[in-house]
C-alpha cells in the first residue's frame, strides 16, 4: 500500500513518520492508544507529533476515536468507502475485551435509525459490546 499516496489525496504532508503511523494501523488490525504508538516507535517521537497526526488523520476521515474500557483516547481506522474529510461515519458497533482490554471495531453491525424519534437531536449514538475476544476467551 502506497501510504505517501494516501496522505497526498487526504492533502496531509507526507512525512516519514505520518506514513509510518498509518503503515501502523494497517498493520495493526487492532485499535491504538497514544502509548502503543509510542511504545512502537520506541519514544523516538514526541507526543505532541503523535497528536497532531492523529488528529490531521481523525479529520480527515482515516481513523476514529473508539471506545476504550479505561476512558483513554484510542483509535482504528476508518472504513474508507464511508468516511472522507467532509463526512465521517463510523456508526458501528464495537466491542471491548474484557481480558486484553483491546476495543475491535464491529464494522458488520451497523448503529440503528433513529431518525424517525421526533423531538430529539441525537449527537452520539454508542454501541459497545463487552467480552472476550477470540484470543482471549476462557473457553
């Protein structure tokens, strides 16, 4: 994957470290705290870096916050055919493991319409689902 193409068409600098962070979560299929990220990358990186590229990247429809068990800021990317810069849609379930603590993005359950509840403005709609994962379950 061509990740200097992607932050280009995002119109996001192509850095060696911005293509390293998404070359990251692609290669992670798991969800990312700011302390994974650093630990990664071995502290060669300052925080601030790492939150200005989460947050470019958040903006422009690459990756989304998730639910995390101990209310830390974590993140997966997004589905590309529903999210861009102008519109970002991540209505879908997510499911937290009890044991590992990871949050796994559930993109084949999608957030119910509830549009048709009158008198309400819904800004957040969340759908977690708790367990064990497949690695972890004690079965």
């Amino acid at each position: 994957m061509d990740y200097k193409t992607i932050l280009s068409q995002n119109g996001l600098s192509q850095t060696k470290f911005r293509s390293d962070l998404l070359n990251l979560f692609y290669t992670s299929k798991k969800s990312l705290l700011v302390q994974d990220i650093l630990n990664h990358f071995k502290n060669s990186i300052d925080k601030v870096t790492v939150y200005r590229s989460l947050d470019s990247f958040e903006k422009k429809g690459l990756i989304h916050n998730v639910p995390d068990k101990r209310n830390l800021k974590r993140y997966a990317l997004c589905n590309h055919e529903e999210c861009s810069s102008t519109s970002h849609n991540d209505n879908h379930g997510h499911f937290v493991c009890f044991a590992c603590e990871q949050t796994f993005c559930l993109d084949q359950i999608k957030s119910p319409d509830l549009s048709h509840l009158k008198g309400y403005y819904i800004q957040n709609l969340k759908l977690t689902l708790e367990g064990y994962c497949n690695d972890c379950n004690p079965q």
